[in-house]
C-alpha cells in the first residue's frame, strides 16, 4: 500500500523521530540519497509562499524535478474529479504535494493514488509546518520531552492540530489558550483521539496569562486563516490573546516564540515580539526545506 503524508495521526513516535533525525542528517549534508529523475507536482488551491518554494527547491536540491499546477487552471476547474486527476498525474509524477480547501480531497486523492500524496496545508492539518517546528525546537532545546508548548489564539484549526498532535506524540505537553467560544476551542474529537497516542498532556486554559505562564515554547498563528470568514469580529474576539511583550513576560526567560507564517503583524503578535531575540520564525521557514525533503526521501525511497 502506498504510504501517504496527510497527518500526524498516521505517524507512529518511532516514524517521526526518524524523519526528526534525517532531516537533521539531510540539513548538515550528511544524506547522500537522492531523488534523480524524480517529478513532484505541487497542487495549490490556495496561495503560498514558503510551501511553494520549499518544496521546489528541495527538489532541486534532492536532484529531482518540481511541477507547480494553479488547481484552478487545471481541468478541475472545468469539473475533472480530483480521483481522475490523481490518476493521470501518478502516470507522469512520483510524488504529489497538494493544498487544499478540504482535507477530503486529499484523502480522496489518498484513496486512489499509487504514488505518496503529500498534504501541503489542508483546513484541518498542516503536518509538514509541524515537522519543520519539531525539527526548530530539538535545535534550540536540544529535546522535545517535557516541554510545555502553548498554542495562542486559533486553537480549532490546522495549525493548532498538527501542533498538538505533533508535539504531544513527542512527549511534549501542549495546553491550547484560546477564548471560551467554541469556535476557538479544539475539536473534542479530534482532541480524544490524540490522547490515544499522546506521550505529553494537552490541556485547554482560556487565561492567557495563566495559560503562558512557564511556557518553554510558544506559537501562535493569524486570526484569520485562508478560508475563514467574520474577520473583524474574530479580530476583536481574539484581541486578548496577542502575543506581545507584556504577555510575553510571563513566559520562561528563555522561552522559544514561533509562528508558521505569514504573520500578521499588530494582530495575533507584535513586532517587537516577532522580530525579537526569543523570535525563532525564520528558523521555522528554513526547516521547511530540510524537514520536507527529509519526508519525500522517506517516502520514496525508504531511507
Ligand atoms: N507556513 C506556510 O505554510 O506558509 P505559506 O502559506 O507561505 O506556504
Ligand atoms: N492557519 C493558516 C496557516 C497558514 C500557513 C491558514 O490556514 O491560513
């Protein structure tokens, strides 16, 4: 069976502390594997900066090839199903990186695909920005185990998710600080079947000064994700939990802030927060690239 990259949740600890370990190989020259002759299609339905060129310059780097296809000027756009599309594309490419609207075209994709389908940011998870964020913290930690990592703000979207699915798989424990509201608060569900597999704890607190409170490690994320809709009022409604330098203080001395990007500065953080000496989120950017290739060489070629 094809082993795809949809989500954290298919990925044992072992798996991923594996690809954590190679992307630090691939990052320090180390990796000699390559993927010759190998074509990745990049399919994007919505924009991106890091993603996109990520990914293509991994490829370069690997030896490979990178395709970028506009979903929306392809024949999807005139109706062509997604399983069709993935059909014909696995009959030219080796391996597809997509990003999407619904995270059920990925698994649609999944479904029918004989090459790995990569999932480049869907509304429910963003597992490649949580490997590069892993993969951030075990630099400047030296560990994940034991860490508390608070998400601020958003805490029921993709970003949230592969967060706390990620980190507490790695034994990290992860409290989400977000307002009392369900939009806003993680997916029960999907906070239940992390628990199964989660090494660390995840806590909900809605006091972001008692929620930051001894943080190790904090991200945050926009207000107001590709595809969300209410924008001022989820401006307003997420106000309190601004990561600024106020906040910030109460956080460990050394506290790690991160952020996937892009930020939107003055909303959900500051600029003296992100342009500040505990700011590691260009650092993030750069793991893109390592982790990614890291995951394709997996994926492809086992290693
Ligand atoms: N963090 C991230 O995925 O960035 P892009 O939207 O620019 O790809
Ligand atoms: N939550 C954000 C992440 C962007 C990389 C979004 O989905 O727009």
């Amino acid at each position: 069976m094809t082993k795809h990259f949809l989500t954290l949740l298919d990925y044992s600890e072992k798996e991923i502390k594996h690809i954590l370990e190679l992307a630090l190989k691939v990052k320090s020259g180390e990796v000699k594997e390559k993927l010759e002759d190998k074509t990745l299609a990049m399919m994007f339905e919505k924009p991106s900066t890091r993603t996109r060129v990520s990914f293509e310059v991994g490829m370069t780097q690997l030896g490979g090839h990178a395709i970028f296809l506009d979903m929306s000027t392809t024949q999807l756009g005139r109706g062509e199903t997604i399983e069709d599309t993935v059909r014909t594309i696995e009959r030219y490419c080796d391996v597809v990186m997509a990003r999407v609207n619904k995270h059920a075209d990925l698994e649609k994709m999944a479904s029918v695909s004989k090459i790995p389908i990569i999932n480049g940011l869907s509304e429910r998870f963003h597992p490649c920005q949580t490997m590069a964020d892993m993969l951030t913290v075990l630099e400047k930690k030296g560990k994940l185990e034991d860490l508390k990592v608070v998400f601020l703000g958003d805490c029921a979207f993709n970003m949230f998710n592969s967060t706390m699915i990620g980190f507490s798989k790695m034994w990290s424990n992860v409290v989400a600080v977000c307002p009392d509201k369900k939009e806003y608060t993680p997916n029960p569900e999907l906070v239940e079947n992390t628990r199964k597999y989660a090494k660390g704890s995840i806590k909900i607190e809605h006091d972001p000064v008692k929620g930051i409170r001894e943080a190790d490690v904090i991200h945050t994320d926009t207000w107001v994700s590709m595809g969300q809709e209410d924008a001022d009022k989820r401006i307003k409604q997420l106000k309190p939990y601004q990561l600024n330098s106020k906040l910030l203080e109460h956080a460990k001395e050394d506290a790690i802030v991160m952020h996937c990007l892009p930020a939107h500065r003055g909303h959900e953080i500051t600029d003296e927060v992100v342009d500040g000496p505990q700011s590691v989120v260009f650092d993030q950017a750069e793991n893109r690239l390592h982790a990614q290739n890291a995951i394709m060489l997996y994926l492809l070629k086992n290693v």
